[in-house]
C-alpha cells in the first residue's frame, strides 16, 4: 500500500517533510477569478475567440504578437497583476513557508499572487516570466511597469481613437529606437512559446533535484507546457497532486497521492489534517478586489504591493538576465 492523504498531512505535522516543493499552476488562482488556459467554457483559450486568433497559443507567440499585439495586451488587461488576490492554495504555500518547510516554489503562472500571499522571493521560481519587466522588442529599450500601465489605460489611451479597444499597446519611447515610426512593440518578460526560460529555473533544477526535495505538491496544472510539465517526474520522494483532474503520471508511483476536487476546497481538508487553519487569514477580505473599492485602500494596497514586487523582481531579474540558456519553452 501506498501513501494516504490523512499520511503526508501528518508527516508535515510532525515535520518528517523539511524541504516541501510545490509545482503549481494558472488552476490554484482560478479561485482569485483568474481564468486558467485550458478549463472548458470558463478557461483563456475558451474565450479568445473574440480576438480572432489562427490558434489559441498564438496569443503568446512572438511572431504572431509583432503582428497582432493586441491579442496579447487584451489578454495582459484581464490578467494584470494588482487586481487578484491569493487564494487559499496561496495562503497554504505561506504556511509551509512559516512553518520552515518550505524548499522552493515553481510556478507556471505570471500573476504574482504567490509573492502577494508573503512567499518570500527567495523560494520563488517563476519560470514562465512576470509582468515586472518589460523590453521593446526591437530595441530591447527597458520601459518601467508605470509606462507600462500609463500606455494600457492612461490619458493617452482615454485620449486615442479606441476603436471599441479595452486596452492600450504600449510602445517603445526609446529617441534611437529602431522602430523611428510607431517606436517598437514593448513586451513584458512573460516567457512566450520558442523563448528561453530564466536562467533561475534551470539554476533551481539544478540545486533542487532529484534529492533536496522530500515531498512535491503539484496543483492547478495540467502538466502539458514542457519543460515545466517534467519537473513532477524529477523527484524521488512522494507527490501529491491537487488538481480536478488526473494529470502527467502522478498516481503512477506508490509513494503518488491524488486529490481530485477544487483546489481551494481541498488544500482546506488537507490543512485540517495537519492541524492547521487558514481562516485567521481571511481578514483581507474577499478574492477578487471590487472595482467600488476606489476609496477602501483594497486596490491600492494591491497595487502598492505589486510596485514592490515588480521592483524586487526588477532587481532579481537584471542579475539573472545575462542568461543565454538553449532551453525553450515548447508549446503544448
Ligand atoms: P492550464 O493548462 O490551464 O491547466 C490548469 C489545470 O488546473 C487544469 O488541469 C484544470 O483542470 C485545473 N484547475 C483549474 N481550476 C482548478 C481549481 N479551482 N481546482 C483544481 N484544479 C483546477 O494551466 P497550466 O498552468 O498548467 O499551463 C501553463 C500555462 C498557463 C503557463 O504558461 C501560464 O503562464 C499560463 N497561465 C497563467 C495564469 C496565471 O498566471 N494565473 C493564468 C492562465 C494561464
């Protein structure tokens, strides 16, 4: 026989697992009202057809963005960090990090919930890229999360000829940029498909595995974007799988645990089996930050954090970025 559920809770109880790593995806923030890619009817790629795209994946690939960018920041306007916050998948990752069993946290998504719920950076392995930076594709000219936001939803954008448009395309304001017309498309340093992923991702590979991991939490992905899809099967240790489907060869091993049902739903199960509430930290309020909140301090404390976050990120990032890696993305 196997491992339970009602086992690992324990073995984290009593901190038999030290060095905890999670593998996680766009599914543990659905619940912050983040559409995920591939759920039906709710999923990104179920309501793209609006933008008209050859393929779903075209929304991030690069040479259908140099065309169409407007694909792209239609997509950025929904999804743009400031107006989520963490869900109780992300809350629970806070507590193993408190507890001292905290390894690493591998995430596919670009949302920055899991910094917002106070994992700390340096756990953190956003391997699909963030909003924090952002280059102008053509002269690679750094352009700051400010501009960025000015250029989606500022005065100019208020003042342009819309066109029924939700959203801005910011462009480059570099005087040499190659670009001297329009100025080049500026694009966030969310990896797209054929881009290199962050050098810290394979540094982490690296360091992490197989061995100097002792338990793997996976959840909220369906495990199908390579090379992040086979971290899970990088391990030598038990994996749990948090997620409403069967997904990658989890369940395969003896030491595999799967949990099917909602994430948010389940990781509150698994908290009361450990012993441990994720009530207290509710206080913050509901999931997704109200737009009448104007005055409340709910969406500015958001976006304060995120300036924060998109500076530290900035920081981190510009030490990692001479990074020349092979590895690509590969699409699904
Ligand atoms: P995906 O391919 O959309 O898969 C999500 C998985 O989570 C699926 O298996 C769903 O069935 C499952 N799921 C969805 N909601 C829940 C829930 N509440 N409880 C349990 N399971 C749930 O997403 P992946 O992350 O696997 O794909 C990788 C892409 C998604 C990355 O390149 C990301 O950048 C990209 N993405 C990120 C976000 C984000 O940052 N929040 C949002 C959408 C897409």
């Amino acid at each position: 026989m196997g491992l339970t559920m009602e086992e690992i809770a324990i073995g984290i109880k009593e901190k038999k697992y030290k060095n905890i790593a999670f593998m996680v995806g766009a599914g543990i923030s659905t619940g912050a009202g983040i559409p995920d890619f591939r759920s039906p009817e709710t999923g990104l790629y179920a309501n793209l057809e609006k933008l008209n795209l050859p393929y779903p994946e075209a929304v991030f690939d690069i040479d259908y963005f140099k065309k169409h960018p407007e694909a792209f920041y239609t997509l950025a306007d929904g999804l743009y960090p400031g107006k989520y916050s963490p869900t109780k998948f992300h809350k629970f990752i806070k507590k193993i990090q408190d507890a001292g069993l905290l390894k690493r946290v591998y995430t596919q998504n670009i949302d920055t919930l899991e910094r917002l719920a106070g994992v700390d950076e340096k756990y953190m392995i956003e391997a699909h890229g963030s909003f924090a930076k952002n280059f102008c594709i053509e002269c690679k000219h750094s352009m700051s999360v400010e501009e960025i936001k000015e250029a989606m939803w500022g005065e100019d954008f208020e003042k342009s000829d819309k066109k029924g448009k939700k959203v801005g395309i910011p462009r480059c304001k570099n005087k040499i940029c190659k670009n001297k017309k329009q100025g080049g498309l500026v694009k966030p340093s969310i990896v797209f498909f054929g881009e290199q992923l962050p050098k810290s991702f394979f540094q982490a590979l690296e360091d992490d595995l197989p061995d100097e991991v002792d338990l793997a939490i996976v959840a909220g992905t369906s495990l199908t974007v390579q090379p992040f899809a086979s971290l899970p099967t990088m391990v030598n240790c038990p994996r749990i799988l948090f997620n409403d489907e069967r997904v990658g060869n989890i369940g395969r091993k003896r030491n595999d645990v799967v949990v099917i049902g909602d994430c948010d739903e389940k990781i509150e199960e698994f908290c009361k089996l450990i012993g441990w509430s994720l009530d207290e930290e509710e206080e913050e309020g509901s999931n997704e930050t109200e737009e009448t909140e104007e005055e409340g301090g709910g969406v500015e404390a958001a976006e304060e954090k995120v300036e924060e976050i998109a500076k530290e990120l900035e920081k981190v990032e510009l030490e990692g970025d001479k990074e020349d890696d092979k590895h690509d993305k590969k699409g699904s």
